[in-house]
C-alpha cells in the first residue's frame, strides 16, 4: 500500500531540493566549511601574493674595492639605482667572505688593485664574483642581475666617451606575457587552482565521510532517496562554494595584486567549472572508498592537495621534472587548469591551449565522475 | 491489498552473512529463520555482537545476505532493495539526525525525502510533535537536544510518512530510564493507532517482555524464539527471592553462585533473586550454599531468567580470581579516601555539574547514577585529575590528582568508557604496555601479567589484536589492565554499557570481591538495577545531586513511608520528575 500522492518527477525535485537546502544549511552553520572555502583562499592569496616571491630583489651584495679611483665609483655608482641588488661597500675581502658566510649578502664583488689601469689601459679586467649557492636559484638570478648591470653599465661609459659599444654578438631579449617578470602574476592565478582544488576535492572528501561517521548516511539510504540523488546533494552545493572560493580569488587578484586578466572572463569561467568537476570528481570518488573523516583528509592532501602544490606547475617548471615526475604531471587535472590560468591571465585567450587543457579537464571529470558513479552503492557493504 | 493478519510482512530464510576483519571472517549471522507477522512489536533480543543489527541492516537492504533471502512485502532485499526502502521505516542505532540542523529542518528534510506533500506536512508534524513531546524545541539544534529526545526526534523522523513495517535498531541504548519509558509509549501507540508492526532490537531483558513475539539471537543464531510469555513460563518456580539475615549480600551473592544448580544470583532490590535448575528444590538449594540462615520466597518468572538459562547452556562461565591480591591495612574504623565538596564545572554558559558534595569510604562500592549528560563523567574526570574543577574542592587518598605525584596517581586504577586499549596490539602487549606504564618490572611484571591472563580468562587470546576481541573481552583486557598494579581506589566510567547480561554478571562478581579486599570502587552507570550493587550511590541530573545514600535509604526516601519500596529505576524516575528539576 504505497500512495503515489505526488508524481514521481515532483517527488524526485522535492528530494533533491531537500538534501541541497540541508547542505547548504550545513555549510552556513558549520564554521569548518567556512573556514576552508572563504578563509583559507584569503589566507594562501595573501601569503603568496604578498609573502613569498620568487623574484630576487634588494638582493645584499658586498663590494670591496682595493684602490678606489673614479672608474671604481662610477662602477659602483651604476649599482646604486638597481632595485633588484642592494649595495654594500666592505673595506677587504677577509670582512666580506665573512659577510657571506654569516648569509648577510648573498653575493660579493671584488675589484682588485689593478682593475681601473687595465680597464683603462683597454685590457681585459677581470672582477671577481662569488656566489652563495645554497639557494641556487637565487645565486643564477643574482648573477643574471650582475651581468646585466655591468653591460649596461659598459654601454654608458661607452656612450659617455662618444664611442659605440659593439660586441660581436648581442642578445635583444625582451620578456613577453609578464614583462616585469612578477612572480606574483603566475603565483596567484596557479594558487586559484590549489584554492579550487581545497574546496573540491578536500572539502567534499570530508563532509561525505563525517554523514559515515555520524550514521547520517546511513539513515538516507532508507529513505526513497537514489544514489544519484545523494551525489548531486553533495556535487551541486560545493560547486557553487568552489565557484565562490574561485571568485572571490579572483576579484582579490585583480583588485589587490594588480595581476592583469588579458582572457576572457567567460572563458575563465567556464573552464574553472570544468576543473571544478573534475576536483569534485575527485572528493567523491575519495569518500567512496573511506568512510572516516582521518583516511578521506589524508587521501585528499596526499592525492589532490599537494600534487596540485607540487606538480601542476604552480610553483616548479613542468619540463625541468625528470621523465617520470613529469609523465605523471599529465594525470593531474590542476596541471591543466594551471596551464590554462597561466595564459587566460597572462597572455589571453589562445585557443590552442585552451583547447587542449579544457578537453583534458572535461575527459577527467567525466572519468572521476562516471567511477564515483559507478563505484557508489545504495549499500553499506 | 488488504493486511492480512498471518501472512508475514518480513521473512527470513536460512540467512548467513559473515564479514572479514584482517584475516578473521566473523560470522555475524548463521542460517538464521526469522518471521515477522502484522502483529505488533517483534523483539529481536540479543547481547552485544550477537547480530542484530546486521539483520536489521539486511531487512532494510542495506546489506545483502551471502546466501538465503530476505523478504519484506514478498519483495526480496536482493534486488528491490530501492522499493522495499520506500515501504518501512527504518531508524538506525545512532539516527543519522543532522547535529546543525534544527528539529524543524530535520522534519523537514525527512519529509522531503520521504516524498510527503507539502499539504500533508502540518497534521503529520502535529501528530509526531504531540507523541513526541518536541513541540516546544522545534526550533533548537538538534545537536544540543538529549540522548532521549534525539531518540524521540529520530523516531519522529523516520515515522514521517506512516509506513507499515518500522525497523527499529536499539531505539532505547543510552537513554534514560525516563525516555526509555516514554519511547515504549510512544510505540504501543503506533501499534495501537496506526497498525505498524514494529521490530525491535534490544539489549534489554525488561523490554522482551513488552513485544508480542521474540527472537532471542547469541552468535548470530536464533536461540530460540516465542512468545515472552510462553518463554518465561518455562523458568517459572525457578525464581526465588533470597535473604540471609546476618550476612551481607555480596557475601550471600559469592555462596550462591557457587552452589550447584543454580543457574543465576543476581542482587535485586533488598534481596537476591536466585534462578536454580527447575529440578532443584528450595530444601536442596539451602543445603548446597552452606548458608543456615537462608531464606527464600517464589518470586514470579520472568524474561531474564530463560535468556540467563539459554545462555548458561551455551556460554562459558567466567571464574575470575582476585587471589594473590595483597589486601591494604584495613583498620576497623571507616577511613575516607575520596572527598568531594561544592564542586562545579562550567564549559561556557554550561554548567556540567554543580555544587556536588560527597565522601567515599575505603572498600566501598560507590556509584554514580544518573542519565546520558547528567554529569556522571564529568565528574569522574575531575576527580582523576583530568579536569580542573571550575570551583570548589576534592581529594582522592588524600591529594588532588591534578597536582598529585607519580606515586599518588599510582594508587588509582581507571577503566575509561572507551576502554583505551590500543586496537593493533596484542592482548599481551597491551598488558606488558600498561605494566610498564605502571612501573612494574622483571619478575613482578612476569606474575602480574600472568595473572591479567588467567584470572580474566584472556591466555586463550593472549595473541589477539584487542581490535579483534569481542566487546566484553575488550572490558575484561581494560579492567584487567586497571588492576596490573593492584590499586586501592579503582574508577569504572560506564563500564558495563553494551556488555550482555552475562558478562555483566561476572564483572560485578569480580568488583564485589575486589571490594572484599578492601578496595574502593567508585562506578558510573545508567543502568538502574546495578545501583543496588553499590554500598552507597548520588543520582545526578543535570549536573545536580538528586540523592545521595544506600540504596535502600534512597528508596525509602521516594517511598515516604510506604511499606512497598519502588525499584531503583521507579525511584530514579520519581527523582527526576519532582518538581524542583528543571526543564530540557
């Protein structure tokens, strides 16, 4: 005796309906949720947008000079204005080895006695550089910056005594896309895939284990509700909080580290969306397989969080990964999403690697989706 | 299709299902027959682990049976699961009620899912809210309501679309006697009004008595099965009330048990109610306890006695020993090792417990009783030193544990709810953990340890993960973990909830002879019966002291002058609903 008092199209909205408005209520009172979609993404934008930077800038570097004349002045003197390497004069080599050792510079010039004689007598002047290599990503731009200065600096005193500074050869580079070379323009759009990747993945993983761990799980699947319609309860709300979290990214980047947008928004948009499902995708499948709040954060970190930080280019060059590392770059759909941020932020909407990434992001949120799918029973064992 | 008296709405056929935890496959249920008609309240009675609620799982089609059938409404659980979920209800053991949402939005959402209109949504909510006594806290979080009335809203919201098989999974485990009763009431009025058949798991024997048919389950089996009634009439004559002028129960309790013939001695009350073997006659009994001045009056039959019975020519009785135990200087006058006086605790705006004053004697049983939240644990928490009070003064052999030395803390033992045992050790390496945790070495180590595994029967396990023991062999490895450096004051937080009858049996026989020798035993429980174990007990409700006393003397209190003293559970219910409580 089951009356069929609604028809069966209205009682299945109605359901769907219900499980959305509880979790949305669940998100709005639950200062966990909060935390992880609004605060957090503030919190990394901040840090990264502010706090971490790979460019080098008011880099310490030593110069000891043995005999100062004029040559040596104007020397120094073209170093003075540079806001990428900050100056300090050291009276002898034994005070600035030191400095270097006790990392107070990071690099030191030496111009030894008879430097400004065979600089003048047109002889070939060597300076001595030494380099901290610890970090040796700052010791190649350091140098880079040095070698830099000195050209020009060689270029001036040419123009200044009327002659034409002519090497053989020279390197007209100019910067495309990022021509300040700010780190913070490739930081902070990468970081809106982390963001993504948190609410997504993690964020997902987690509430689905803890209805397991507080037996409300268990109470839906008695009710009329399907498996399908668990799922889109979930999918569709921490859409919406990953869009938001994605947003808000945005808006903050623009607004506050003038990180110019050269694509188009809708297309940011719409390929965010994809890789949204495809970091859904991923929390479900994850809270298909552990039903503890513990094992579903673990998992997520270990497989969305940190392959997002780590492998996706973000931060470390895809092609500089030995074989392997990079091989498996390409299963990781914030590798996609990263690439595509990178240009939709930088260079535009260049169709080919729109192309290729969107279809790589649709392709794994319909595999993620369609497992999770498949794998998802209305059944507790 | 009209309902049909005889032909069952539930049917089960040689049902088995077994899961694999590690390397073991545990059989959860073996060929179990089960059927369920349209008559009322079905009990499903069992201890801990006995299999209950996989069936209840596999009715409900949350699991699938590895061979036989399960059918509800002549569906079979196999593959209509998604039709068979639309046609009962079912609430689990913990109702998945959502802690964030209020009691309305909990309806509310049950009803959505469920598929009831929107027009129908008022007169059912009136309904389940005048049953259930929620109309008032419709709008507070479900999260901050109690055991009881979470209970009830889980209730409430699995009887939102009225169905006609309800499945109902220990409804009534950590629930107060109080809600317990009103729960019962709320079901005889489905049965009544609404024409539900209902199955009902438990874990209490009481509650047997209230269902129109039982199954009693052990192991995954159907031990047997009929009505209460007809099981009871079985053990009737069994029953005696025994009392021993001159002797202290626990003393006349140790004699019984011993006796041959005699099936259960449990303390009830004033006396001890003693089931024997029906061919055992009162004259004989009295001979084999050795006790002169016995007497024993009939007492009426009732369920427990055939679930003790059925279980006694199944189980095992546990012997456990206290031999070896150095007994402390006991000197004649009472010495009193715990002292409490105007304790408090607040969590925020929270009063957990208030103004509580008592004093615990050398070699008592005291006992601390009361409902889920009234403050019981707190308390204990306090007095081993793992919660500072938030005003007010204790002692426990004389120091404050908070503040107290390595040596103070090692004259206390404690057994947590919990029972803290780490799950991937063995049964011995636990006990060698623990030992070594206390202090214990070399030799004395060695004969501890030996004796945690005879006394508590665990040397058969002793290379067990204690992940993999059962619930009551999980208490015994905690208990006997306690007891490794042979402590003067031991603290059992709710060490029997959960535990079958029987188990709950040998524990007390175990904590009345550790009490023998003089150790001071401080217990929490919400089972009322073990009350009358304790030497003296306070009842607590909400934070607050009800009662403090003997059990008798908290009784007579209740009583006010009657001659027929109230068991300790109509006392506590008496307790609880005189007006100086407060309400929620």
């Amino acid at each position: 005796m089951i009356k069929m008092s609604v028809p069966w199209q209205a009682s299945r909205v109605r359901r769907l309906w219900g499980l959305l408005r509880k979790e949305l209520l669940q998100i709005v009172r639950d200062p966990s949720s909060i935390a992880i979609a609004f605060v957090m993404p503030i919190v990394l934008l901040l840090l990264f947008g502010y706090g971490v930077s790979l460019n080098a800038r008011n880099v310490p570097v030593a110069l000891v000079v043995e005999q100062p004349n004029g040559v040596t002045a104007d020397f120094a003197g073209s170093f003075r204005h540079s806001e990428f390497l900050s100056m300090v004069q050291l009276p002898n080599m034994h005070t600035a080895k030191r400095a270097l050792r006790a990392h107070q510079v990071d690099a030191v010039m030496h111009l030894r006695s008879e430097f400004a004689r065979k600089m003048q007598a047109g002889r070939s002047a060597p300076i001595q550089v030494l380099l901290n290599g610890v970090d040796a990503n700052t010791a190649r731009i350091v140098r880079g910056y040095i070698e830099g200065s000195l050209n020009g600096w060689l270029q001036q005193r040419a123009a200044r005594q009327g002659q034409r500074f002519a090497p053989p050869v020279v390197l007209a580079s100019r910067i495309w896309f990022n021509p300040n070379v700010r780190s913070r323009n490739y930081l902070v759009p990468g970081l809106i895939a982390v963001i993504m990747t948190l609410i997504g993945a993690m964020l997902t993983a987690l509430v689905v284990a803890r209805e397991w761990e507080r037996g409300t799980m268990e109470a839906l699947m008695v009710t009329p509700v399907t498996i399908g319609e668990v799922l889109l309860g979930k999918l569709l709300p921490y859409f919406l909080l990953g869009m938001g979290g994605m947003i808000v990214s945005v808006v903050l980047a623009l607004w506050l580290f003038d990180v110019p947008l050269r694509g188009s928004v809708w297309v940011l948009l719409v390929v965010s969306a994809m890789f949204m499902l495809a970091a859904l995708g991923m929390g479900l499948l994850i809270s298909v397989s552990t039903r503890s709040q513990f094992n579903a954060g673990q998992a997520a970190i270990v497989s969305t969080f940190l392959p997002a930080f780590l492998l996706s280019g973000f931060i470390f060059d895809i092609h500089s990964m030995v074989g392997p590392i990079r091989l498996l770059t390409y299963l990781i759909p914030a590798r996609y999403f990263v690439s595509f941020l990178q240009t939709s932020f930088l260079a535009g909407d260049v169709w080919p690697v729109i192309f290729a990434d969107v279809s790589a992001l649709a392709i794994m949120a319909a595999i993620l989706l369609g497992i999770t799918l498949r794998r998802s029973r209305k059944r507790l064992d | 299709m009209t309902p049909v008296k005889t032909q069952p709405i539930l049917e089960a056929r040689e049902v088995t299902r077994t899961f694999r935890s590690g390397q073991r496959c545990i059989t959860a249920l073996a060929a179990v027959d089960l059927v369920v008609l349209r008559d009322g309240v079905i009990g499903l009675i069992g201890p801990d682990g006995a299999g209950k609620t996989t069936f209840m799982r596999l009715a409900a089609g949350l699991l699938r049976p590895d061979s036989g059938e399960v059918w509800v409404q002549g569906l079979s659980t196999r593959d209509q699961a998604l039709a068979i979920q639309s046609r009962i209800g079912y609430m689990p053991q913990r109702f998945g009620l959502y802690s964030d949402l209020t009691v309305r939005e909990n309806l509310d959402l049950y009803a959505d899912l469920q598929g009831v209109a929107p027009a129908n949504r008022s007169t059912r909510y009136d309904v389940l809210m005048q049953m259930t006594g929620l109309g008032g806290v419709q709008q507070r979080l479900a999260g901050n309501l109690s055991g009881g009335m979470k209970q009830k809203l889980g209730l409430a919201c699995t009887l939102i679309q009225p169905k006609e098989l309800l499945l109902l999974d220990e409804p009534t485990v950590g629930v107060d006697p109080v809600s317990r009763r009103e729960l019962w009431q709320i079901i005889d009025r489905l049965v009544e009004e609404e024409q539900i058949t209902v199955l009902l798991s438990t874990a209490y024997m009481d509650e047997a008595e209230r269902c129109r048919y039982v199954y009693v389950l052990h192991n995954g089996y159907v031990l047997s099965h009929g009505e209460p009634q007809a099981l009871c009439s079985r053990m009737q004559g069994c029953g005696y009330a025994a009392r021993a002028p001159g002797v202290h129960r626990r003393a006349l309790q140790g004699y019984l048990v011993r006796a041959s013939g005699v099936l259960d001695a449990v303390i009830e009350r004033e006396w001890l109610r003693v089931v024997t073997e029906p061919e055992l006659s009162p004259e004989r009994l009295k001979e084999c306890a050795g006790v002169p001045s016995l007497e024993l009056d009939p007492l009426p039959a009732r369920f427990e006695d055939a679930f003790i019975a059925e279980f006694r020519a199944v189980g095992s009785r546990w012997q456990t020993t206290v031999s070896g135990w150095a007994p402390p200087q006991t000197s004649s006058e009472p010495e009193t090792v715990i002292r409490v006086n105007a304790l408090g605790r607040r969590f925020g705006d929270f009063h957990a417990v208030r103004d509580l004053s008592f004093e615990v004697n050398r070699g008592e049983i005291f006992g601390l009783l009361g409902a889920n939240g009234a403050g019981k644990s707190t308390t204990f928490r306090m007095l081993c030193g793992l919660l500072p009070p938030s005003s007010g003064e204790l002692s426990v052999a004389g120091a404050d544990l908070r503040r107290a030395s390595a040596a103070a803390r090692a004259r206390i033992g404690y057994v947590s709810q919990s029972f803290a045992l780490y799950g991937q050790l063995t049964v011995t390496q636990n006990l060698r953990f623990f030992a070594n945790v206390y202090n214990l070495r070399g030799d004395r180590r060695r004969e501890r340890i030996g004796w945690a595994l005879d006394g508590f029967e665990l040397r058969a396990l002793a290379n067990v993960d204690a992940e993999d023991l059962s619930l009551g062999f999980k208490q015994r490895l905690a208990l006997a973990a306690a007891l490794l450096h042979q402590p003067e004051i031991l603290f059992l937080d709710e060490p029997t909830s959960g535990v079958d009858p029987l188990a709950r049996r040998e524990f007390w026989q175990l904590i009345n002879a550790l009490a023998e020798c003089g150790v001071t035993v401080l217990v929490t429980t919400h089972f009322m019966e073990e009350a009358d174990y304790c030497d003296r007990l306070v009842i607590m409700a909400g934070g607050q002291l009800l009662a403090l006393g003997t059990p008798e003397s908290i009784k007579q209190q209740v009583a006010g002058g009657r001659s027929a003293l109230p068991s300790m559970e109509e006392a506590f219910i008496a307790l609880v609903e005189s007006p100086q409580r407060e309400v929620g």
